[in-house]
C-alpha cells in the first residue's frame, strides 16, 4: 500500500540507504512559503473537536463543583450500574474533566441556587444498550446532549452513542481564571457523516510497545475515530504470536521481546471496545510476507536464478496445497482472536518477478492454462484466500489492487483505495462496480512536510469524486495512516496528532464544516486538551497551553 | 553495548563499539585481545600524572554519569561465563593542565588520546575538556555479545575536533522548552560532542527570559509570567550543566527586529508604526533613535552579560522589516538629519553600531546573523558572522564572502533541522561539506564552524527531541570527524547503532529506517 514498500530486503544498510530515494516517491515538496502566523481566535463553538451535526451553545454558565458533580444512569435508561462500559466510562471522563486541577479544596462551598449543573444523566434508550458487544460497522453513535441547569442529559440509543457523547460533554467544559469548572447550557444533536474512521497503525517495520497502542486508542476515543486498523505484520517482523503457529513469530519476530501475546492482543481488542473502537488486522498477503517465511517453511516461493534456487524467496507460493491449508489455519485463529467481522487482507504490491522465474510456477501456470498472465495467478490465490475467510465467515477488506486485477470479490468486500494518484477515478470505478469503498490516499501520515500540513488532510473532501448518488452511498469512510518506515514509539505520538484530528473532523462533521481557521482555533485547543489528558499532540504553530506535556 | 549483538543481524556488520562521531585516529590491537567489562565493578579514576584529582567537579561528575551509563546498560550478564577472559579493571584519566573550575570557551583544547587494554585503560587529555570528549568515546567502546557480558577491545585512539564550535540552537521563544528538555538536550549534546548551547531565548513571540532589571519584560512579554520563564536560578542551572559536560552556553537576544514580546514590558522601546499621518497602534523594530532606547540596552546588556560568562554573545540582527520605520515621521525627520536618505540599511547600521558599542564596552565578543555583514555595518575584526540564509544565493558564496572579508564565519544554512521532510534527511545534512567554498586556505582557516538549528514555529517538548536526534548526529560528525570521513552506508550502520545506544540511555531518539533496538524506548 505504499510506494515504500517496494523496497524489499531492507534487511541490509545499502538497501535501506537506497530507500532515501523514496524522497521522490513521496508527494513533491511543498514550496518553502513563509507561514502567515494564523491570528488564534475564540471559535464559536469552543473547543469542540470534532464539531457536532448540530449545536446551540447558550450565554448562561452552570458551573461543576467536582466533590459534587456526578455521571449516572438517568431514569429509564437500559442500561445500568451492571453495564462496565459505561461504568469505565464514567469514571474516565470524570477524570478528564476535573482530574488535572487543583480542585479537592474546594467543593464544599455552596454555588448560588440556579447555578450548579449537579449530573449529567446518561440514558440509553434501545432494548439492547450493545453494553457486552463489540461495535461494528453499523454500530449506532447518534447521540443527543442536552445541557440545562441543574442536570444535562445525554441520549443515546446505545452505548456507542453515549461514549461519543461523553466525550462532547467533556470538551464543553472548561475552567476559567480562577479554576471554576465551567459549562454553558446548550443543545447538541449529533451523528457521524461515515461510520468507517480509522487510524491505520504498522507494527511490523517498526514494533510498537502495548503502551503506545493503548495511548493511541485513547487519543482516537478523544477524536470519534471508531476503527485500529492494526497492521500488524509485514516483510519486517511477524510480531504477532500466533497459538497455531508459534514459529512464525519465534522466528519472524525482531526478537521474543518485540511480540504480542495473544493476552496483548485480548488487551488491546478489549481495551478499544471500551471506548467503541473496532480492531481490524491486517494480515496481507502473498506479497509483504517475507517475514512469514522464516517461521514457515515452503510457504514462500523460492526464486530462481537460472536453473538454480537463488536462496531468496518471493511471495506466498500459490501453486501448493499446503499453502492453502496453511492459511486455513492461520485464519481459522485469526477468526476467533480478533472478534470484529471484517479482516484485511491486504492483497497489494505483489511483485512477479520471483513467481516469474520458478519453473514449478511457470509450469502451473501452463497447467491452469494462465499463460504469460501472473495477475491470473495472483487473483487465483487471492479467491482461495477469500474462499476460506468467507468459510470463517468473516468480511474482509482488500487493498486497491485486488478490485483493480479483476479478482472476483464478494459484493460486501470493503476496497480500501490508498494509490495517491487518481484516487477521485478509483472511487468512481470501485463504486461504480457496486462496492464499498474506504479512503486513504490522501491520508499518509507518514509523509512529513514543513508547516501545516494538517489543512491539507483537513481540505479532503470524501464525496469528491463522480458518481450517483447511489455510488456515494458506497464511500463509507477513511483512514489515517502512519506507515511505519521512520515511525517507532519514540515519534509516533507527536507525528499522528494532532494531524489526525484534522481526519478525524473530516469523517465526522458536516460537509460543510469547512472552515480552516474555526477549525485552526478550535484544535489549538483541542491539542492542549490532549496534552492535558496525557497525549504528546505535537503543536500546529507557535504558541503555548496552559499545561504543557507531561512527561518527558 | 547491549543489544548489539542482535543489532548485527539487523545492521551487517557494525564494529564492536563503534564511535559516532567517528575518531580522528582508531587502532584496533592488530593481535585481538579484549576484557570483559563488569559494570559494577569497573572503576573510574584518576592517574598519578594527572594535574587534576578528586575534587576536580567536571570529572568526578563524569565518572558518576558515566559509571551509571554503564551501569544502566541493560540487565547485569553472566560475568562469570568466561572465567578464562580477563577482566578489564579501570580507566585512568591524566590531565596535563590544572584547571577545573572555569568554562569552556572557543580556545578549548578538546583532543585526547585514549588506550584500553587488559588490567589498564588509560585517558590522557590537555585539559578536562578533551578529558570529558574521551569518556564519552570510552563508553561507545564498551560492547555486549549475545550472552550480555560486556566487553572492552583492545584499542588505541587519537582525536581531536575537526572545528572549535560545534553548535546546536533552540529557540525557546515561539514555544516555551521546560528546563528539563534543555538539561536532556545537553546530555544528549556531550553523547555527540558538540560543544556550544546557542539559547534563541527571546524573540517576538515571547520573553521567557526573567530580567532582574527588567522584570517587566517576562512579566509582560512571557506566555506566562509564572510557568513559561526562565529564572535566574534556570538559567545558572543549564550553565552549569552545560560546563560540567563541557559545552559553552551563548545567549542570543536579537534586535532590532524579532522584538515584538520586548514591546509590553518596555514602553517606548519599539517603532510606533503609522497609518497614514496617525499611529497605527502596532509597534515595529527596536526604535533606533531615541536615547531610551540605548540607555535600555546599556543596562539589559549589562546583566546579560553577567548572567551568561561566555565570552560571546549573538545579537542575532536578522530580517529586519523597514516598513514600520519608513511609517514614521519621526524616524523620517531622523533619517534626513543623519543624511541617510531613503537608506533604512544606514539606520539599520546606525543601531547596530551602537549596540556593537555597548556590548565591547562589557569586554565581550559577538555572534550575529549573516544581515549584519551583508548590509555594510562597521564590526571589530574578532566578530563571527552566521551564515543561514538558504533562499539567497548558494551559502557557499557567503561563506567566501565572509572569509574573504576577512571575518570568521559559522555555519548554518544547510542545517535547519525544524525544517523536516519524508525520509532519511540525515544524509542531506551528513553530506554538506563547510570547506567546499572558493577562497584561499587563510579563508578556510576562518570558518570555525557551524550550528545544527531547530527552530520553534512546530517544535516544543512533545517533539522535539525526536525530531532532534539523532538527525543533529549527522552534523555533529561533520563538525568533528575528519573530511574523509562521508562514507553513507558506514555512517548508517554506526548511526543507527548509536540511537539504540541514545534509546538505552531513555533518549526518545526516532528511528533513521525499518529495524528495531533491544530494549525499545519505553520512557513513556
């Protein structure tokens, strides 16, 4: 998915030096242009992030005295104290809200009568709050807040809902000069634009040690993004432990301490249920797979040099049998450890060259009567692979290329279409062809430019592309992703956000909130809010927050 | 170094105890022969010879961090696993000079030659600054094989700085750095041998500086008077750190422009802009002719120049606008008195000369920025000119310029590490050569050297040390290391081992490509 990518056999330093060509690969550089010091403003709206469907902010103050103010189940609400997702919820977001003062003195003063907002009462009005499910793609995050004197309410008819709605609630309060909690009564009705926000994280060119995913899961919670997209192996590493195949990672792994654990995996899996995100592996193949075949033996396919093995080896060999049941396997786990209903599949860059010179290959080729054609060898095997994920009924998602080769898909695969070039043209033949469609392309956070290159993500406009309305139907989200050439937990943080936020408001708010410096002033403060909350969000320009990082 | 072992799979072959910057002179013992190394055991110490002793605080210091270095290198080994191997006892250092107590200044002799062997290593220096540039070297050679038993080769080293400033810039005006990210910064500094701290303390967007005789000017210009300055007790703080690692602290406060956040704390000191006939309520550069002004100046460089003892000061003089002065009808009336005619480059000069004035007066030197030559001003011979303009013309040019006029210069316009992009730009930076200029060898004897920038408009504590190494590493090299040291794929190798060696030392030092250290940074 990424022109990177090609580069295979880093493993070496003169390899990985070449790959500083990559410079021309990646977008031009934008012109050195003098930044006009943008004037930071008061939006309108606050400090909201990202800006709600709809929304009335009154002049009148309530304030939160913290030794009183409580988060409870309002009446009538299905769910209650025996749902712990709203439990953990509750005592998070009181902690966002008042945990980070000086705030335990006081309290026990009296606020003139009228004047207190004493809970903020949350009612889930579906038979079935979803409290013990995992979101998923048609999960509900419709919410309404309602802020009057002396209770808020906030409803949802599940969960979802309700968790994105805390967080709303938590970013209209705030403290003023003489560290008073503040709120003003408003009215809020909220949705997401697409239900599809992802954050797309690879953990194989670079491990990411659990901490940095669980904080990267709290950042998204505090953007609305609802989807990790967990690369999780590549050529690099095959970090992940599989119980089936525990040589994969004994031997593909950087080292036995650059794993995840099936508990890592049920900790992370469980920990972004908890705050309504879905995780969907990646577990791409047959190309990006070199480091599959150190734990696998004849799972890749040996190239030739002339007559003789070169020693070096290609994509997943698909011409065996005991490929097939080798991924049967693998997925059948898969399947069960990662419990959302899509997988992703990858499918992208597949490189011919060593197919092409296997004369096993080349024979199977003439066999199934291919030709000269490799991408008929490759869709062959990319339905087989569908084939047995379909059998452990789950989705998938598939990278571009599967769509653009001509494999034959399932009408509810999800094409994910990340090539930067003509990416407007893609969606319009990926869902003129009927499918759903995700988009990235304009979203690689790995690609690091001077300045503000949060306007740019932030000027994308999704439904930018031709096609009926039927088709725009079928555009049901994005992601953020940060590729992981030059990205470890020592940078991850501060290179993802607030640069995703900018995504992050794209996928939720209106179409028409597009204006850049409302939105400049609003996540200034959003920034320093993330900062507040334990987030290193790098800043956006010149300038301070009241509590700087933590930390260090 | 521990995880080096597992490096070598990752890297090819990377020298046990590999350097960066990389030495002047190294002699690997042609017949093998290492010790292994017990952290806890080993000892630092000083040799018989040496004029300096316990007591000196530079290197009893130095023997603390770098014993904990040592010992915080990674889990203890199986030391006793080769019992056949011999055990590497100490290092002595011999000082030949007995100073310990000043700063290190431009004159610094920083070379040093160091041997290790079996029972004994030995460290000999001029001075204590050469002494420090060596322990660091020392502890770069101390490797790890798989087992995790430490080791010492059998090694002989001479070096010495390629050019006397080596220099890295923070600004902490357009984003408030805590003390603590400048003190980290510092440490990570010594790791690279630089040796000068350029603190772009002030500018227009704040004033984090807390003057004694002008307390107004943080109180009024800081982004917060209570958490976002710099007290005096700071900055001794980072001037001490500094030279107990043997780096210079030079402070820049630059006028005339770049002074918006000088403005609310010092009424009248800068330019009353105009609209038409009327002030237009915005202010411009320093205002160059008022008395006040240089009666300010004489007293704020006064304490300056207590505060900060390096013997230079940067008095920046960069990208002033004369917009503001031409709005002005007072300064209009100014300029015709003075016979300047339309030429705000005179006014420009007219202050610069008077505040050059005041700063010799306080038996100081200075920096300034690449402007102040460019535009004519009349400076003392000994003034070092910065060359950072990108934009006009190839720096090479300025650089012969500067020399060829016979001042010294210092580089900077190739290496504006705030200006980031996609890939491994390093390399860029490792490449620049400061020498490649036209103009004679006396000319090239003028260039003493160059500063790795990172300036503030996107960077404050959450990224900046990422951003900052190991990229600043590249430069670091090249201002130590010989010329003919440039080989990309060697520099690669030993680069990418060293940020594992930043890492393990809790320096969130980003990645230079795909791979991975042992242990991650986990300093969250």
């Amino acid at each position: 998915m990424e022109p990177a990518r090609l580069f295979l056999g880093l493993l070496c330093a003169s390899a990985a030096l070449a790959a500083s060509s990559l410079h021309q690969r990646a977008p031009p550089p934008e012109p050195l242009l003098l930044e006009e010091e943008p004037e930071l403003g008061e939006s309108p709206s606050g400090s909201l992030w990202p800006l709600p469907r709809s929304l009335r902010i009154l002049p009148r103050q309530l304030q939160l005295a913290p030794a009183r103010f409580e988060l409870v189940h309002g009446p009538g609400s299905t769910a209650g104290p025996g749902c712990a997702l709203l439990q953990d919820a509750f005592r998070r977001y009181y902690e966002y809200i008042f945990g980070y003062s000086k705030w335990q003195n006081q309290g026990q003063r009296q606020l003139p009568a009228g004047t207190e907002l004493l809970q903020l009462q949350v009612i889930i009005g579906s038979k079935d709050s979803e409290c013990d499910n995992y979101p998923n793609i048609t999960s509900n995050e419709a919410y309404q807040l309602s802020v009057t004197e002396p209770v808020a309410v906030l409803k949802a008819e599940k969960v979802w809902g309700a968790l994105r709605g805390l967080e709303t609630f938590s970013q209209l309060v705030y403290e003023d000069d003489y560290g008073s909690f503040l709120i003003n009564e408003s009215e809020i009705t909220d949705y997401p634009r697409f239900a599809h926000r992802g954050i797309l994280l690879d953990t194989s060119r670079h491990f990411l040690p659990l901490k940095s995913i669980l904080t990267n899961l709290d950042a998204m919670a505090f953007n609305k993004f609802n989807v990790l997209h967990w690369h999780i192996v590549d050529d690099h590493s095959f970090p992940y432990q599989s119980i089936t195949f525990p040589e994969l990672s004994g031997k593909g792994s950087y080292t036995y301490d650059h794993i995840y654990t099936p508990t890592d995996v049920r900790l992370v899996v469980d920990y972004a249920r908890l705050r309504g995100i879905r995780v969907i592996p990646e577990f791409d193949s047959p190309g990006h797979t070199q480091s599959w075949g150190k734990g696998q033996k004849d799972l890749l396919t040996p190239c030739f040099n002339g007559e003789h093995q070169s020693g070096s080896y290609g994509p997943v060999n698909p011409i065996l049998n005991t490929t097939y049941h080798f991924m049967t396997d693998l997925f059948k786990e898969i399947s069960s450890v990662f419990p959302d209903a899509y997988i992703h599949l990858g499918g992208d860059e597949v490189d011919f060259t060593c197919w092409k010179s296997n004369p096993d290959v080349t024979e199977f080729m003439m066999q199934q009567g291919f030709g000269i054609d490799y991408a008929k060898l490759e869709s062959y095997y990319i339905q087989k692979i569908l084939d047995i994920v379909s059998s452990a009924h789950k989705g998938y998602i598939v990278w571009q290329e599967v769509f653009d080769k001509g494999v034959k898909l399932k009408p509810d695969t999800i094409v994910e279409v990340w090539i930067g070039s003509w990416y407007t043209v893609e969606l319009s033949r990926v869902t003129g062809a009927g499918f759903t469609t995700i988009l990235a392309a304009p979203w690689y956070l790995d690609y690091i430019s001077y300045g503000q290159d949060w306007k740019k993500y932030y000027s994308v406009e999704p439904l930018n592309f031709i096609g009926s309305e039927k088709q725009k139907k079928l555009m049901i989200g994005g992601e953020a992703c940060l590729w992981g050439e030059f990205v470890d937990a020592t940078n991850l943080t501060p290179r993802l956000w607030p640069r995703a936020s900018a995504v992050g408001e794209r996928l939720w708010s209106s179409e028409n909130v597009t204006n850049i410096k409302d939105a400049y002033n609003r996540l200034v403060k959003h920034r320093c809010r993330m900062l507040r909350r334990g987030i290193a969000a790098e800043p956006l320009f010149v300038g301070y927050c009241d509590h700087e990082a933590r930390g260090l | 170094m521990a995880g080096l072992g597992l490096a070598l799979l990752l890297l090819g072959l990377v020298p046990a105890g590999a350097v960066w910057p990389q030495p002047q002179l190294v002699r690997e013992s042609p017949g093998g022969g290492r010790c292994r190394l017990s952290p806890s055991r080993f000892r630092f110490g000083y040799a018989r010879s040496s004029a300096v002793g316990p007591g000196c605080a530079v290197l009893d210091q130095a023997f603390r961090r770098y014993q904990r270095l040592l010992r915080d290198a990674g889990p203890r080994g199986p030391e006793d696993t080769r019992p056949w191997e011999p055990l590497c006892a100490e290092l002595l250092v011999s000082v030949a000079t007995p100073h310990c107590d000043g700063f290190p200044d431009m004159d610094s002799v920083e070379s040093y030659k160091l041997s290790t062997s079996e029972d004994l290593s030995l460290l000999s220096s001029e001075s204590v600054w050469g002494a420090l540039r060596g322990l660091e070297t020392f502890s770069q050679l101390i490797w790890r094989d798989e087992d995790g038993t430490f080791y010492l080769n059998k090694t002989d080293i001479v070096d010495f700085p390629r050019f006397a400033h080596r220099g890295l810039l923070l600004d902490t005006s357009r984003h408030y750095l805590p003390v603590r990210a400048i003190l980290e910064t510092l440490d990570v500094m010594a790791y690279n041998k630089f040796n000068v701290f350029h603190w772009h303390i002030v500018d227009d967007p704040s004033f984090p500086y807390e003057s004694a005789a002008f307390p107004e000017l943080s109180q009024k210009g800081a982004y917060n008077p209570v958490t976002h300055v710099y007290t005096l007790n700071d900055v001794k703080l980072v001037i001490e750190y500094a030279r107990l690692r043997g780096i210079r602290v030079i402070s820049e406060f630059d006028t005339p422009g770049h002074t918006h956040s000088w403005g609310p704390g010092a009424p009248g000191l800068l330019t009353p802009c105009y609209a038409g006939s009327i002030p237009s309520g915005v202010h411009g550069p320093v205002n160059p002719i008022l008395n006040t002004t240089y009666q300010f100046m004489t007293e704020l460089f006064r304490e300056i120049s207590t505060v900060f003892p390096d013997f230079y000061l940067h008095l920046g003089g960069d990208e002033v606008d004369f917009t503001c002065w031409r709005s002005n009808p007072e300064i209009q009336a100014f300029m015709q008195r003075m016979g300047f005619g339309q030429d705000y480059a005179k006014l420009e000069s007219f202050y610069i000369q008077r505040l050059l004035d005041i700063i010799s007066s306080y038996g100081k030197g200075y920096v300034v920025w690449q402007e102040v030559f460019d535009n004519g001003v009349k400076v003392k011979p000994d003034t070092i000119i910065h060359v950072w303009r990108e934009n006009a013309g190839p720096y090479q040019q300025e650089v012969a310029r500067v020399t060829k006029a016979g001042y010294r210069a210092l580089l900077s316009a190739p290496w504006y590490l705030n200006r980031i992009s996609y890939g491994q730009d390093w390399q860029t930076a490792y490449q620049v050569e400061p020498l490649e200029f036209e103009g004679s060898p006396e000319q090239k004897e003028l260039v003493i050297g160059g500063e790795a920038c990172m300036w503030g408009e996107y960077v404050d504590v959450t990224n900046l040390t990422p951003r900052l190494w190991p990229r600043a590493g590249a430069i670091a090299e090249r201002l130590w290391s010989n010329k003919t040291v440039r080989g990309l794929q060697d520099a690669y190798r030993r680069l990418a081992n060293f940020r594992c060696t930043l890492l393990r030392r809790g320096i969130q030092a980003q990645p230079l490509f795909t791979g991975y250290c042992d242990p991650e940074y986990s300093g969250f």
